[in-house]
C-alpha cells in the first residue's frame, strides 16, 4: 500500500513524503529507466544495422520499423486485461528476461555470422511485443505503489526516464553501431535489460491487486470494458485522437529522418546517434517542468501550448543543408525543444488518464490509450518509407513533419483544452 502523509506544521495540510526515500519507488525507476534505455536503443540498433550494414533500402527499413512496432497494434489490449489481473512486478521480471534472452541471442548470431535481414524482423518483433507488456505493466504499477497525490512527481520522474532513455538510447545504440558492431550493440541492450530485471526482482512491497468478481469475466468483456471506459470519457477520448495522429506522424518522420540524415545530410552513424539523442536534455527539463507548470498554468493550456512548439520544431529540418558543423548544431536545437514539449505533453496527459482512472482499469486504459495511439505506428512508418522512395527525402520529412502539427488541433479543440490547475477526479 502507498505510504502515508506527513503534514506541513500549522497548515493542517497533508504532503506525501519524498519518492525517492521510498526504496521500493527507487528500485521500479532504476529498472524502468534500464528497460527503456535498453528498448530505445534496439529500436535504432536494428535499423541502422539494415542500412548502415546491409544498406537495405527505404522501403525494406519501413517494413523493418513496422514489425518491430506491430505488436502494439496487435497485443495492446490483450496486455491491459492481463496485466489487472496480474502482479505489474511479475510481468515486468518475466518480460526484461525475456529480452534478455532475445538480444543476447542475437549478438551471438551475430558474432557467427547469421544476423540478417530475416533475423532482424524476428528480434525486432519479439521485442516489441514484450515491452508491450512490460510498458502497460509499469504504468499500472505506479499507482499500485503511491499515494494520488504523488502520481504527477511520480510520473514526472518515470516519464522523465522514458524520454530520455527514448533519446539517449539511440545514441547509444548509433554510436555502439558505428563504432564497434551490431552484435555489441545487442550485447549492451541486453544487459541493460539485465539491469532492470535484478532491480525490479528486488521491489519488497506486496501490491495489493484489484479486486475481481469470484467469477473471471472472459478476455474479450475485460478488453471491452477498458475499451468503453476510454471511449466514452471526452478528455480522453480526446488523448486517443491527438495520440494517434501524432504517433502515426511521428513513425513516418523517424523513418524519413533515419535515411535523412545519413544520406542527405551525409553524417556518420556517431553524429547521427548525438542528432537523436538531441532530445535527452530537453525531456529532462520537460520531466522537471511537468511537474510544476501544470499547476500555476493549467493542465490544458499546457498541453496544447507545448504541443505545438515541441512538434513544430521538426518542421525546419527539410531545409537544412551543408556539412555537418553547420547542420548539427540546428538538429541539436530543434532535437532539444521538440524533447522539452513532447516530454511535457507525455507527463500531463499520463497524469490526467491516471487520476481519472478506477485503480480496477489502469491497466487496461493504459493499454487502450496505447492501442489507439501507437496502433497506428506501423502503418506511418511503412507511409514514410514509401514517400521517401517515392517523394525524395526532403519533400518526405516536410510532409510528414507537418502531419504532426494535427495532434495540437486535436488537442485545442478537446476538453483537454478546458483542464484547469486540478486534476480531475477518479470515476468510481
């Protein structure tokens, strides 16, 4: 159970005591910040083994992004309705060894000689659907873990770790690429989820599970309640749609941007790895951010406002051109302040669905939302290799970069839009 209150003295007031005195809150941010970092970097580990390696093409690299992000669409919903029924702890120790075993099973294949395209596609799908779970399973364990009013500094430190990770790991993953090999680079990723294993193994709190009817509903009801829940809430019915159309943009930019920056702007796999990592600084100071503006702004006003300058930033990249001290600094730039908003929408909008959500559905509203928003994921990043074959890479990047601004439009003309400084309530 969440530890209790302290009170400020004279004020009556209750403030939850520091998270990080919490050992057992230590020991999930460790291990979800290994995992991240670990998941981040397999995701550009792959690609730019594809194209850096075996110079696979633009449109081999979509397919290769999409079947790594397919299980999202695919086993989303599922994870949700499993993951309330299920210890978050045992699901998250049983997924990082599971990729563990993956991606040590790769740098082996690869120091033999065997890793392929084929191959490839196998890693990168088993381990997307694994942190499907995994990713679902963390988000639903923190409200098992903390007190309501510590879930926007606790979310601010664990998505604050994603983000980072979600930078920083590519560029570890890029430079270990470039600099040593691919299979070294499988290496690193699976000991990172090594890491997160023996952390997270050593959480010593009991949580205490949802209770659920003597009788098991079946899968589909359990998936279908989650899937109502969402729906027919208007705030975040509304973090569906902008999710979606961000996430389905996003896919498409990364796709087009992976090819454009070593092709285009001819930059090597190092300096390419310090162009994604970019936003690392920025989601740090969006972590910290995230937990103060919403507060004296308002959750709304914040949300849209570093929606449209964080997904704004991408749209001067097409027009760069020259070598690569004059271009990098720009990409740093733009990596940075798009790391700043995005990082500051993901903390608010998971703080919101989080205290608007019955401890009962965390998990599978997590899922939902996740479904919804990252389902479409594959099918952008397919989209921009298709227009980067067909459309050229700069022609490519503008467009799908201004695809992100419809995620703000969404959000602007939501309730989101309306939330104030106080985040509403639960719906029992």
């Amino acid at each position: 159970m969440p530890s209790a209150s302290s009170a400020v003295p004279g004020s009556g007031r209750p403030v939850p005591p520091s998270l990080w005195r919490d050992g057992d809150f230590r020991r999930l941010w460790v291990g979800q910040t290994a995992s991240q970092l670990g998941e981040h970097a397999s995701t550009v580990i792959l690609p730019l083994f594809a194209v850096l390696t075996l110079d696979s093409g633009a449109d081999q690299l979509g397919v290769l992004r999409a079947v790594g992000q397919a299980p999202v669409l695919l086993l989303s919903l599922f994870a949700g309705a499993w993951v309330d029924r299920w210890r978050t702890r045992t699901v998250m120790v049983l997924t990082d060894a599971g990729r563990t075993l993956a991606l040590g099973a790769t740098a082996v294949a690869g120091l033999l000689g065997w890793l392929g395209l084929p191959a490839l596609f196998v890693v990168a799908f088993a381990v997307g659907a694994l942190s499907v779970f995994f990713d679902v399973a963390y988000q639903a364990s923190l409200v098992r873990l903390v007190n309501r009013e510590q879930l926007v500094r606790g979310n601010s430190a664990l998505e604050g770790s994603r983000s980072a990770a979600q930078t920083g790991g590519p560029a570890l993953g890029g430079a270990l690429v470039s600099v040593l090999s691919a299979p070294t680079a499988a290496a690193s990723s699976a000991l990172l989820f090594a890491l997160s294993f023996l952390s997270i193994r050593r959480i010593r709190r009991i949580e205490s599970i949802p209770a659920h009817p003597d009788r098991p509903s079946r899968l589909g009801r359990r998936i279908h309640d989650g899937l109502r829940f969402v729906l027919i809430d208007p705030a975040l019915r509304a973090v569906c749609l902008a999710s979606a159309a961000f996430q389905f943009s996003f896919a498409a930019v990364m796709t087009v941007y992976l090819l454009f920056l070593p092709r285009e702007l001819h930059l090597s796999g190092t300096a390419v790895g310090l162009a994604l990592a970019a936003t690392g600084p920025g989601a740090l100071l969006g972590s910290v951010l995230a937990a103060r503006l919403p507060s004296r702004f308002g959750h709304g006003a914040l949300l849209v406002s570093a929606a449209v300058v964080g997904d704004g930033a991408f749209l001067c990249v097409p027009a760069l051109d020259g070598p690569p001290a004059e271009t990098v600094p720009v990409l740093l730039a733009a990596g940075f302040v798009f790391g700043t908003g995005s990082q500051l929408v993901s903390v608010t909008v998971m703080a919101v669905r989080q205290a608007v959500t019955p401890a009962g559905l965390q998990g599978r509203a997590a899922a939902t939302i996740t479904f919804v928003g990252m389902g479409l994921a594959p099918f952008g990043s397919l989209l921009g290799g298709f227009l980067a074959q067909e459309r050229g890479l700069r022609t490519s990047l503008l467009m799908t970069a201004a695809g992100m601004m419809l995620s703000p439009v969404l959000m602007a003309s939501s309730p989101l839009a309306r939330l104030g400084r106080t985040l509403p309530a639960s719906k029992n």
